[in-house]
C-alpha cells in the first residue's frame, strides 16, 4: 500500500487537533466551561457515581433526587455496550468537550471523501460542519449528549455514501460503527432527524437505482445496511428498553390528568403537552441569521461596551457606574419570539452562498434532497409559528410528540447546506471549462449578498422592540437606546456577511477566469470560512466561558449544608424552596437512604 498518498490526509487530521486545542485553550490550563446543565448533572448523578465507586456495582436507583427515581435517565452504565469504550477513547484524543467539535471535524470529513472530493474541499466542509454556531452555543449551555450525537451524523451519512456508491460492505463497517457510536451518546432527538435525512438519501439512491435499472443492486445494499443498523441499535438496547419502560411514567407517558376544557386541544393523552414541545420555536424571520448571524439581536443575555447607545443613555440618565456596568454584561439583546436564545444559529454566510451556488451548478440529484431537508427542517422550526404542518406532525408522526424544543431541527439544514456547499466547489473545481459557472456564480452572490445589503438598506424600517424589555420593567429612554443597538448589530452583521461572501465570489471568479490556481483558491476559501465562523462562536463561548473550580465552588457547602447534614437519620429529606424543580445542587448533599441501606436493597445491579 502506497502510504504516501493518504499524508495529506494525516496532515489534516493534525490540522483538526491543533485548531480544537486552539479554540479550547482554557481546558489545557486547568479550566472547565461554566456549563448550567453539566454543573447541575453533577449534583444528579453524585449519589449513583458514589455507590459505584463504593460498592463496583452499577444501582438502578437514586434516592437524591426529587422523591427517588431510576438511574436509568442519569448515570446508568450498560456494560453489554462494547462502543462506550471506543468513544471514550475518541474523545480522548483531545480535552472534553473539546473533542466534540474535533470528531465534528473529522466525521464531515470522512463524508465528503465518500463523496470523492479534494482534501482541501472536504476540509472546507469539515469546518463549515463544525463551526456552526449551533455546536458552539450547544456546549456553552452544557449539551454535550446533543453535539455528541450531532458530530457523528455525518460519519453515519458516509457510511451510507459509501455503501450505495463505492463499497457496500466497507460502507456498511462505516455505517455500523458510526451509527453505533452515535446511538450511545443517548439522544434520540437528533437520531430521529438524522433517520430523517438518511431516508431522503435512500429515496435519492432508490431513484438513481431505478434508471440505472439496478435495483437489485439498490435492495440488496438497503438490506445489508438495515441489518448492521440493527445490530448498532441492538448495541445500545440496554438503553432503549430503559427509555421506553420508564417513559411510561415521565412526563412522555400517558397523562393521568384530565385537562381543563380550555387547553383539551393542547393536551396529549399519551405524550408531552403541545405548549412545552413549542414553547420554543423560530419565528418566521429567525432562520435570517443562518445568514446574518445578529439579525434577530444576538442573545437573550449578551454585552455591550461603553460606546453603545443603551450605555451613553445610561451615562445621561445619571445611571451609578458600576449599576451600569453590571446592566452591561446581561443586556436582552435578542428580540425574536423564543423564552430565551444563548446565541443565534449562524450556518455561515458562505456556507449559505455556497449552497444557493450549489442548487444552480450541481447536477448530482442529491441536491434536490439537500434542499428539500433544508426547507422541511426549517419548517420544523417554526414550531407554533406554522401550526398546519407541526401540529399535524405532532399529533399523528410516530414518536413526534416525544421531543421538546423543536428549534433543534436546525441540524437539518446545517448538515445538508454544508454538503451542497463542498459539492458546489466540487463542480467548478473538476470542470475544465469553469467559465460557464459565471452567471451562476453571479446569481448566487446577487441573491446572497444582496439580501445582506437589503438587510443593511432596510435596517431603520424594522422593528427592534422586545417581550422583555416591558418585563424588566426599563424606563421609556433605554428601551430606545436598546432598539438603536439591536438595529446596529443588524446592520454590523449585514456588512459583515457582504464582505465574506465578496472575498469568495471573488475569489471563485479570479480560478474561473484563471487568474490563481485551484490550490491558492481552495486555501482561501477555507482561510475564509474558518474566519467567518471562528469569530461569531467566540461571540457566545470564549475565554470568559471558562474557569477553574467552577464545580468545587458551586457545591463548596455552606453553612446551612453542614448543619443539616448532621441530621444522622438515614429518612430526612431537604426540600430547597430556591428553584426547587431545576435545582441538583441539594441532591449532591443530601439523600433519603444511606449507601449501605441503599446497597441493601440492589438486589441485582449486574446490567
């Protein structure tokens, strides 16, 4: 085997370390993120981790939370799950959670070589893939199971890829440890958009079988690869029988509650309540910051400098400095119609632009596919904001009203315009005669970039008003003063976005007209892209993100712990009226059974 044809993909895999560490620095000085939902995992799973380290065996039963509940949703360790393992060594590679974003990297990798592209084009993807807002954000609120999940989805679709187009039983190995390794990190949400895509792909090749006359060729791969997705979902069986057994009695489960006349239609019988699965949903504008990414304002609690409007109205107003200081660093920047935003979903603006480029020039039908996903995630989004299509969804698709929060469909859209956008380079990269993609490439910028100047042109006939800003109960001058630094940031990032889009339309143009090489333009574009994204995620998760200690002080006791707990009996119970139903902190102190009673009563704890 010629080893010297793959050093520059091994090159590459080094480029993902170095550029991982680089974004995540902070973990390598001895710091964690400041993550709301890891710190609170930490007081959950306390007790389970505690009686198995104790005792080496695994219980199925906490008594620190809520009245006592089943470690199934917590911390349970299935030992028939030969993939756990193999996934604690990926993630290895690189600090936790850093390792995300590098298996990110390197499974959108792996998927555009299944599609014969170019190390550098796949590499333009891989970041295009990883560096979507979404992931960024995601792992700055501690949803690490989520982006876990989502970084394999594209080493599952190459498994696919591969299967129908190169080698089925190469493809298959790829499918089924891919999936498997998915299917592990325990989220079903995203493996059921994930099924979503993967169907439409099959439809794709079904089609291409038909007129090729292949398919006897196209079931016999289809079967192959739905016996090894069985055998990947067999591997986490522990975990789904868990899930379907005790969703039974969760909030998921049968209602045992008649609803009051009012809300009947908002009510499942068998599932979760249709206010809570949309209470967070895009209004019909928010999909924009794909493009523009502070088209909707940035983050329910972000920052301004000195120099805003909200700050020079406060200065006027006689506002005590360090009153204004601390107003400053949780401003509710975002005006959309969500509860609350950690930050917007911003694809890309040249992803976008690539993708718009890729529907005209590509003749790959597979496009149709990534576009018709694109447009159905998105609209999955809308939630509330488009009740024809989700409440249909949700009343009659299997298992739809299992899942809450249906803005996480975005990773839809972000898998497949990522695709599209390195196919689109693909073509004008192989084609001899690139000069037929001159007016393509004009729509494509036109429609892009233009919209980005609309959006800049238009910025003062829009309305930056906010829910919250009534709710904090501001005064009439700074409300005023907030909407002036909405409209800023919109107008900021609409130039922003103009600008990017130009240094790649131009530079698609001077490889079109030969005035560089296919290399010089490949680096560019990536050099392009990396920046474009790099600087709206270190918007949302930074160095200020990170800190050392950040679970030892959280749970450092206070006065009140070490009080109560020299309670000696074995029965009491603390009930924290701070928060009490989204609070863990109590449960990592305090429990209704002590571990030797508590081992009394495993009777078997082998899984």
């Amino acid at each position: 085997m010629d080893f010297k044809k793959y050093i520059p993909h091994a090159s590459i895999l080094v480029l993902f370390v170095v550029v991982t560490i680089a974004y995540f620095f902070p973990l390598y000085q001895g710091k964690t993120v400041r993550s709301h939902d890891i710190v609170q995992y930490q007081g959950m799973a306390k007790e389970i981790i505690d009686n198995r380290q104790k005792f080496g065996e695994e219980p199925f039963w906490t008594s620190a939370m809520f009245g006592g509940m089943p470690n199934t949703m917590v911390n349970m360790e299935h030992s028939g799950n030969l993939f756990k393992p193999l996934h604690g060594f990926i993630i290895s590679i690189t600090k936790y959670p850093s390792s995300l974003i590098f298996i990110s990297l390197v499974s959108f990798f792996l998927l555009m070589l299944a599609f014969d592209s170019s190390v550098i084009l796949a590499t333009i993807g891989a970041v295009g893939f990883a560096f979507a807002s979404f992931n960024f954000i995601s792992l700055q609120a501690g949803h690490n199971a989520k982006i876990a999940c989502i970084a394999y989805m594209p080493a599952v679709l190459a498994g696919l890829v591969w299967s129908y187009r190169k080698n089925k039983w190469m493809g298959a190995a790829i499918l089924a440890i891919a999936l498997a390794l998915q299917i592990t990190n325990n989220h079903v949400q995203i493996t059921y958009y994930l099924a979503f895509i993967c169907l439409g792909y099959g439809i794709v090749e079904f089609y291409n079988a038909l007129l090729a006359k292949k398919l006897n060729v196209f079931f016999q791969t289809t079967l192959i690869l739905m016996v090894v997705a069985l055998v990947a979902l067999g591997s986490n069986a522990g975990y789904f029988l868990s899930l379907n057994e005790y969703g039974k009695y969760s909030i998921r489960g049968k209602t045992e509650l008649k609803p009051l006349e009012e809300n009947k239609e908002a009510v499942r019988a068998d599932g979760l309540d249709r206010d809570y699965v949309f209470n967070y949903s895009n209004s019909l504008t928010e999909p924009f910051t794909f493009l523009i990414p502070d088209y909707m304002g940035g983050a329910s609690s972000g920052s301004l400098d000195t120099k805003s409007a909200a700050a020079t109205a406060m200065q006027k107003n006689g506002v005590d400095y360090q009153q204004m200081q601390g107003f400053l660093q949780q401003v509710p920047l975002y005006f959309g119609e969500q509860p609350y935003v950690a930050g917007p979903i911003y694809i890309g603006a040249i992803i976008c632009f690539l993708f718009i480029l890729g529907l005209i020039i590509v003749k790959d039908r597979i496009k149709w596919m990534l576009l018709v996903c694109s447009v159905i995630g998105i609209l999955l989004t809308f939630g509330k904001n488009l009740p024809a299509l989700n409440y249909l969804l949700f009343d009659y698709f299997p298992l739809y009203n299992k899942f809450r929060s249906v803005t996480m469909a975005v990773v839809i859209p972000q898998v497949c315009m990522s695709i599209l956008a390195v196919l689109a380079l693909k073509t004008i990269f192989e084609t001899k005669d690139n000069t037929i993609f001159s007016k393509p490439l004009a729509i494509a910028a036109g429609t892009t970039a233009g919209f980005s100047i609309m959006a800049f042109l238009m910025a003062s006939t829009g309305s930056y008003s906010s829910a919250v800003d009534q709710a904090y109960q501001l005064p009439e001058w700074l409300i005023e003063a907030l909407e002036e630094d909405r409209k800023g940031m919109r107008t900021g990032d609409a130039l922003r976005s103009f600008f990017f889009i130009a240094l790649v339309g131009g530079t698609i143009y001077l490889l079109i007209i030969n005035k560089i090489k296919q290399n010089l333009a490949g680096i560019a574009i990536l050099i392009f892209t990396f920046f474009d994204l790099w600087l709206v995620d270190k918007r949302y998760l930074n160095n200020n993100s990170f800190d050392k200690n950040v679970i030892k002080e959280f749970y450092a006791p206070t006065e009140a712990d070490a009080l109560v707990l020299q309670d000696t009996d074995p029965n009491f119970r603390v009930f924290n009226l701070d928060n009490p139903f989204n609070d863990a902190r109590t449960s990592y102190f305090f429990t209704n059974l002590l571990a030797d009673i508590a081992q009394q009563n495993f009777v078997d704890t082998k899984i």
